[in-house]
C-alpha cells in the first residue's frame, strides 16, 4: 500500500472543478514553524483537488491519504464487499483496488453529485474495473440492495473533518449502516483523532 497522486485530469462539470495547484518551495519551508504532526504538513510540489467554488472537497495531500490509511488496511486485510461513501477523487479506492493483492471482491462507492462522478470516476486508476461500481446516491437515504453485506463501510463526505456537524453526520451515516457492516469508520473522526481534536474541531 503506497501514497500516489491523483491522476484524475483537470476538467469542470457544472460547479465541480477538478484542477491542479502547486505549494511552492516557500510555503513547504514553514513546516520548520508547523506545529501540526509530520503526516499533515505538505511538501512542495502540483497537486490536484476537487473543488466547489470556493470550497476544496478533497486533495491528494499526502495528510489526506495518510488520515486513511486505517481504513485502506482494514478494507486489504478484511476483503470481500467494501462500501464507500463519498468518490473524491477516488484516492482511497486506487488504493484498495491498485496493485494489491487483496481478497477484495467488489466496491461500491455512493457519490451524491453527478457531476462528481462525471469528472473522476471514468479515470481512476483501479487495475480491476469490474470489481468497482459508482452509484449516484445520498449516503443518507440509500438502501442497500436485499441480502446486500459489507465488509468495510468507510464514510468520507466532508470538505473540513475539523467541522463539528461532521462529527454527528458521522455518527448517523455509522448508525445507518450497522447492519450491513463488519467494520464501519469516516475520515472526520479518523482525522480529529489522529490530529488530536475533540468534537469542535480544537485540540483536546
């Protein structure tokens, strides 16, 4: 299991923008004075994230894979069906699906946007497609098709896991699925726990 960029082309569907971003040299420098831990802090270099306006919804930053990693490992040493809430830009399913051997059979992603979907989904970079499916849908209200069970569930629909309504929408979506699952996480918790955060996003 290896940190890779994302290869999901520059592009904008409606008000969805895929698009390249550099941190210079400069700004990579200040990690001297950052006091976040090594895994957050970013290195100089083009980077690609998926954005809404002025919102960014997902990056490859190595702080956004790292803050995953739990859950790819989970989804490698379990197998089976996986369900993932939320595409991206589909870091966490290259991850599980590229290059791996893995007893994995299939992956489901929900992904509420359409346009989402449109810019990312026909790019990644999985090795076994056919074990990938891509459904637009709301985490919330989707029902699992009949006799449907899960392996992994991992719930990743926020642009700031730092925000505290992430916390209890966390929660919901890990209630909703509690029978169809093994082994639940969502990257809003996973992330405040690794950076050390309580539920309103300050250091505990």
């Amino acid at each position: 299991m290896h940190y890779a960029k994302s290869g999901v082309p520059e592009g904008r569907s409606g008000d969805w923008i895929v698009e390249r971003f550099y941190i210079s040299d400069s700004a990579a420098d200040c990690a001297d004075i950052d006091v976040r831990p090594t895994w957050a802090r970013a290195s100089s270099g083009e980077y690609t994230r998926l954005r809404s306006g002025s919102v960014d919804y997902m990056t490859d930053l190595y702080e956004e894979w790292w803050s995953q990693r739990r859950a790819m490992e989970e989804a490698l040493n379990r197998g089976g069906d996986v369900l993932v809430t939320g595409l991206g830009l589909g870091m966490f399913v290259e991850t599980i699906l590229r290059g791996e051997p893995s007893s994995i059979s299939s992956v489901t992603v929900l992904e509420f946007s359409s346009e989402v979907i449109e810019l990312v989904a026909p790019h990644l970079n999985v090795g076994v497609p056919t074990s990938l499916t891509v459904v637009q849908a709301d985490a919330f209200e989707w029902i699992p098709p009949a006799g449907a069970h899960f392996s992994v569930a991992w719930h990743d629909i926020w642009p700031n896991p730092c925000d505290p309504e992430s916390v209890t929408e966390s929660r919901q979506l890990i209630e909703k699925y509690a029978g169809f699952a093994d082994w639940q996480g969502s990257w809003a918790l996973e992330y405040r726990d690794l950076a050390g955060l309580d539920a309103q996003g300050t250091e505990g």
